[in-house]
C-alpha cells in the first residue's frame, strides 16, 4: 500500500485547543469521511491515523506495507503531529480518526472532560531486562539510585507526563522523597549535551538517545523507571473520540483487529520494522538495526493502565481514578 504522510499543525495553537476541549465539556468526532484522506480505493474505507514521529510509529507503516489494514477493509492515511496531546483535539473534532499516543495523555484529558475512548494497546516498556527509555547520569554525580535524585534536577521531555511520574515512584520505591525531586523541560536531542555542561543533573531519555548516551565512559545508567513503577508499563495506546466510536462500530472493530495483527507481526520480526526506520523517520541505518524497540502487543494492558491512573491521583496528576474501563472500547 502506498505510504500517505502528511503534517497537522500541532504547536502551541493546538496544545491550547486541547486544554480548553479538555476543560469545557466533552466534543466528539465526526462521522463521514476523514479530513486529508488518501486516494480513495475500491471496497476499502478511508481512516486518517494520527502518529508520532518516533520509532514505535514505525509498526503502523509496516501494517500499511504488508497489506494488514488493507485485508481489514481500510485505507490508511498517516498524519505526523507533534506530540500525544497536540492529537488529542485532532481526533475530538475528527480531523483524524484515530491516533496513536501516551495513554497518560489520554487519562488527563478524560479526566478534563475530553470525550476519548481507547481502542487497543500498541506499545509498552519491557517488565525485565534492557528497557527503551532510562535516567542517565554523570558518573561522578553521586547519583546511585533514584533516591539520589532528592534535591537534583531531571531533565524530561515535558512534566506531568510518563517521565516525573515513574521516576517520582521510583525514588520513592527507593526511599526516597518524591516531593524533593526536581524537574526541568528539555528536547531529548539537547539533554545529553546540558548534562555534560552541568545544566541539569540527570536526563530521562528514550532510545537512540539512551544507547548513545551511555557509549560515553562518563556517564551511567541509574536505572528504567518504568520497570521499577509498573513492571510492563504501556507507553502507547491507540485512541479514537467517543462520538466516532459510537457512529461507527464497525471501522473501530476493524481497526482494532487491523492493529492487533500488525503488532502481533512487529513484535515477532521487529527487525523488519527496524528496517523502515531509515525512510520512516530519516533514522541512519546503522543505528536503526542497533536500536532496542519497545514490547508490541494489541491486547488493552488494562491492569498496568489501572496502576498508572492510581499512580497519577497520587501524585496529582488527575482530580480523580481514572476508570479504564469506561474509557475503553469493549
């Protein structure tokens, strides 16, 4: 299938859309035809799918080029945008149909009021061994473990995100005060360069950036807070608005099982979806075939899900538990 890309404005514009839908009631996706589809094919149904532009996403395109979502009836088109939140306000209004992101993000926004139903699980870090994200640190910082964070600065990519919370649970795991952390914004491309000036104290980073980071003899691994918070911890999910959802049934079932056997295949040969990296996200391709990829599964980790929601009303992400349930296609 032919691979369609196209970009959505997803800045600060947007990010804002997203806080005022999520504050004022809950909007819904439209039926019908999907804003920006691609060539219409015979017998197959137009669905535009919001991605990020990062390794993970990588296993959509793969359904796309091994025919999956085709054999399921539907025409994908991809729309690139900025981050997990920039889509949330995309899919509301129906500018995509579904989308793929942090499920944290999804939470809050149900949380606010922003009507968004989860339809499978994609991706999560992996329960033992080398996970695909990590803290990072000077060697010489005296930093051990994450209770050595106490009265530090972490660099993470945004806060309230999947970055504080698990290292806030970590530290505490490790006994230490979660409160006393410190955190700062910083682009993952720029982290490892503050953290050898002395600009922050420790860096939350997901792969190429973890495995090249710690090619460096100066600095060490302080340990996967993911693993350590909720051993499995999905870190993406797809999503659609609870008004598409409910007007079209049949598009989510098909999309649903389109993604569990696409995930179902990227998990059994990830090195076939390594080797869309170079063209995907313009990755070299040495280090594409090098680089650790999260676990792919379509089942809804609906247990792990549950465990973040109650890790977020701790820390104060959320007003209330998320219920997983109600916000999960059945």
């Amino acid at each position: 299938m032919k691979r369609h890309i196209s970009k959505v404005l997803a800045g600060g514009a947007i990010v804002a859309l997203a806080l005022t839908g999520c504050g004022s009631g809950s909007p819904s996706g439209s039926g019908g035809s999907p804003a920006g589809s691609g060539a219409a094919k015979e017998g197959l149904t137009d669905v535009t799918v919001g991605i990020l532009s990062i390794a993970p996403s990588a296993a959509v395109q793969y359904g796309i080029d091994e025919g999956i979502f085709e054999k399921h009836g539907l025409n994908v088109e991809l729309q690139t945008g900025q981050g997990g939140a920039a889509m949330l306000p995309a899919v509301s209004t129906g500018t995509m149909n579904f989308a793929v992101g942090n499920p944290l993000s999804v939470m809050t926004a149900v949380d606010k009021g922003l009507d968004m139903k989860i339809v499978s699980g994609y991706s999560a870090s992996h329960a033992e061994g080398e996970d695909a994200n990590g803290v990072v640190a000077r060697k010489d910082s005296g930093i051990e473990n994450f209770a050595d964070l106490e009265g530090k600065t972490t660099s993470v990519n945004a806060v309230k995100t999947q970055g504080d919370l698990t290292i806030m649970e970590s530290a505490e795991i490790d006994g230490g005060d979660p409160s006393a952390l410190k955190f700062n914004e910083m682009p993952f491309p720029d982290m490892e360069a503050q953290l050898e000036r002395g600009n922050t104290d420790a860096i939350w980073i997901p792969e190429p950036f973890l495995s090249r980071a710690l090619a460096n003899d100066e600095y060490k691994l302080v340990g996967y807070p993911n693993q350590k918070a909720i051993p499995g911890m999905p870190t993406m999910v797809t999503f659609t608005s609870g008004g598409f959802a409910e007007e079209n049934p049949e598009i989510v079932a098909d999309f649903k099982a389109a993604v569990t056997e696409t995930l179902a295949a990227a998990e059994e040969d990830p090195d076939a979806v390594r080797a869309i990296l170079p063209e995907f996200m313009g990755m070299d391709a040495a280090v594409a075939e090098k680089l650790k990829m999260e676990a792919f599964n379509g089942e809804v980790p609906a247990e792990q899900l549950q465990k973040m929601g109650e890790l977020m009303l701790k820390y104060e992400f959320v007003d209330k538990a998320p219920d997983v349930a109600a916000m999960t296609v059945q």
